[in-house]
C-alpha cells in the first residue's frame, strides 16, 4: 500500500511539473522561440539547465521514476517553472509527504497582520483568544485571556511564551485546575511541533533555556511523549466565576502558518 502510495504520488509531481513546464513562456527564460520549436513551453533539457540538474534525471522525474530530489532542488525548480507559493508547497507535498520552510502565501494581508485582526475582532469576546507561534510564544491576546489566564502585557517580551508561562508561573498553577496535565501536554505537543522547525539550533537553544528554569520541562520533555494539537477542555479557576471548562479549539491556516490562534468556548 505504501509502495502504490508513493507511485502515484510520483506520478501526480511528474504530471503537475510537465503541466508547468508546458505553460511557461521561452522567451522569458532566455530561449527565443524559432521555426524549429515544435514544443509548447519548456523543453525537459531546458528547465534542467536552468534548474542546475541533468536532462536525465529531470526526465526521470517527470516520467514518476523513483528520485528522491531534495528541497534545494524542489525549489530550484519552483524558480525555473515560476510556481506560485501555492504550487511550491503543493510539489513538496507531494515529493516530501510535507512543506519543508513555508513562505507567505500572497494576498493582502500579512500573516502577522491577519493574527493582529482576528485578535483585535475578539477583544469584547468574554472568552480568551490566543495567537501562538510554532515555539508556543505568545503574539497575541484579547482581554479575556487576561482575566482566564495572566496580564502578559507585564512578562519582558523574551518571556511572553505560552509553554514557558505553564511551568514556571506561580498564576498558571493557581488559574489552572489541572496544572500538571496542562503543562505536560504542552511540552508534548511542543516537542511535535518542534519537529517540523527547520532551525533545529533555535530548538535546541530553547530546550537547554527550558530545562534550566523548569526541573519538570527536563523530566516531561525526556519522556519522549508527542502529541499533536487538538480540539480540548480545559479547567480554570476564574477569580470571579470559580472552576470553569471552556474547550480550546485551534485554528490553523496556511496564511499565518505555523502560528495557530486558540479559541476558548464554553464546555
């Protein structure tokens, strides 16, 4: 099943590259079209050319042979072929299972802007919404999440991190009901995340920053435990309301990747 599943995996990235190739205009790439040019677009040894690759192996990786090329080359080929951002990471999708370092879709808005407005639009709502970054720092926060979890306007802006307010804030242990559940599931769930990090020196910096300040983040974080966030509820002990369970919801979009905002509703 695996093996089929790579085939036709193979075969979608050849078709979408020949369908790319054939649209592209030769003139543009330095190559004047003459009576002789029978082919649409690029030909095979063109876009190899340009891409820094042999006519061979492009022509092998069209044809959904078994080459494994690697990001740099991926992206070598976004270039030549002139692909949107949309068709980048839709070529490695298809060529790595996943996006290796995403970049801004286009559109109007920035991703940072985007997260700042859908913030802002929630700031009269009476639960909290979170814009979390891939490291779990903390971008943004309506005022809700002031009264459900800290005035994070106080923390030095190094220390507005969500995992690190977890384990080492004296107010994440009185406002949460479940404190060790919560803040072992975000080690685990950061520990997923930081797989798909491509600066793995900026992770590490951070687990040995980590480990110093918290002795439970160096025993949880050797636990090896991986958990992907989801969809669930949470217990807090709001000053006004006593023990509450909202449910949090992320919400994720190729706009602000890898950022996620965190909807809180009533359980």
């Amino acid at each position: 099943m695996i093996v089929r599943t790579n085939n036709i995996r193979r075969s979608e990235l050849g078709r979408f590259l020949r369908s790319r190739r054939e649209r592209c205009n030769p003139a543009e790439s330095g190559f004047p079209r003459g009576p002789r040019r029978r082919s649409q677009g690029l030909r095979r040894e063109e876009v190899a050319m340009l891409a820094g690759v042999s006519p061979t192996w492009y022509t092998y990786l069209e044809q959904g042979r078994d080459i494994r090329p690697s990001p740099e080359v991926v992206d070598s080929l976004a270039r030549v072929l002139c692909l949107s951002e949309d068709e980048r990471r839709y070529v490695h999708t298809l060529a790595f299972g996943h996006v290796v370092r995403p970049q801004p879709l286009d559109g109007e808005l920035s991703g940072a802007e985007l997260l700042k407005r859908l913030v802002a639009a929630a700031e009269d709502d009476p639960y909290p919404v979170l814009a979390v970054g891939s490291h779990g720092d903390l971008l943004g926060w309506n005022r809700a999440a002031t009264d459900w979890y800290d005035d994070w306007d106080v923390l030095p802006e190094e220390e507005r991190n969500l995992v690190r307010w977890l384990l080492t804030a004296p107010a994440a242990r009185e406002r949460l009901v479940d404190w060790a559940d919560e803040a072992r599931d975000a080690v685990a769930v950061w520990r997923a995340e930081s797989a798909r990090c491509p600066d793995v020196l900026e992770v590490d910096r951070r687990v040995r920053e980590l480990g110093r300040v918290s002795a439970e983040f160096r025993l949880w974080w050797d636990e090896q435990t991986v958990r992907e966030r989801r969809s669930r509820t949470r217990r807090f002990r709001h000053p006004e309301e006593g023990v509450r369970e909202l449910r949090l919801v992320p919400l994720e979009s190729p706009e602000f990747a890898p950022a996620v905002v965190l909807a809180h509703l009533p359980a």
